[in-house]
C-alpha cells in the first residue's frame, strides 16, 4: 500500500508543493514543529534513509540544501534552520527541514489534533516555492 507521501508525489492527496525534481519533491507539513516546515522525499518509497541508492541519496540531500537557503531567505529573522531524520511517522524517507530560534524549538512536539490552517499554509508555500 503506497504511503500518505506516494499518494502526495502522485497528486492524489492534495499538498502545498515547494520544489520539484525527477527525483525529489519538497511539500509544506499540515502539522509543522515551526511555521515554514517543509518536508523533503524521495519519490521512490522506501522506508530507511540508509536504503536509498547513491543518486536518490545525493538527490534528496541536494534539495535539502536548496530548501534551507530558501527559508533562509523567506524567514531571515530566524536564527538557525532545523534538519530531523527519525522517519517514525511514516514508513517514507523524509527530511524535515524547518526555520528556528533555538535548540528547543527544534525538539517541540507537533500539535496533530489542531486542524491545519490552509489560508497560512497557502500564503508560506507561496513565498518558500521554487
């Protein structure tokens, strides 16, 4: 069964797209540890970061980069941006990737009950998309 990431990649759920690539796609999380959160995978679907063939591997880490220079660039009063691999959520390589101020924010918890707010949404992916 294709992961929630598949069905995104594939357009079958809808997502808040950032970036793009034959191998990558880079989309906004619905519930973001800090505002601007992007999360970054691989299209081909596999569960272990250290499983991915040597292109797919290079391909995500570049898009990675790219991504953080652009909430650089988008967030410029934030101090630091995060990057987390734990992949406990869903059995799809990710890479979060995230604008923050300090070493706790980047350990927060997000809040999966809130409903997402697709106005914000809409108007950051605007602003952080490629």
């Amino acid at each position: 069964m294709p992961s929630i990431f598949t069905k995104i990649i594939n357009g079958e759920v809808p997502s808040y797209k950032i970036f793009e690539d034959e191998r990558t796609y880079a989309f906004l999380d619905i519930h973001p540890i800090q505002q601007g959160q992007v999360l970054v995978v691989p299209k081909v679907e596999l569960d272990h970061i250290w499983d991915l063939g040597a292109d797919d591997y290079q391909a995500l880490w570049s898009t990675v980069q790219k991504v953080g220079k652009r909430l650089r660039e988008v967030f410029p009063d934030v101090k630091r941006v995060g990057v987390i691999v734990e992949g406990f959520d869903v059995p799809h390589v990710h890479v979060k990737v995230f604008p923050v101020n300090s070493g706790d924010e980047l350990r927060q918890r997000p809040d999966m009950t809130a409903d997402p707010d697709h106005a914000e949404l809409k108007s950051i992916a605007e602003k952080l998309a490629f």
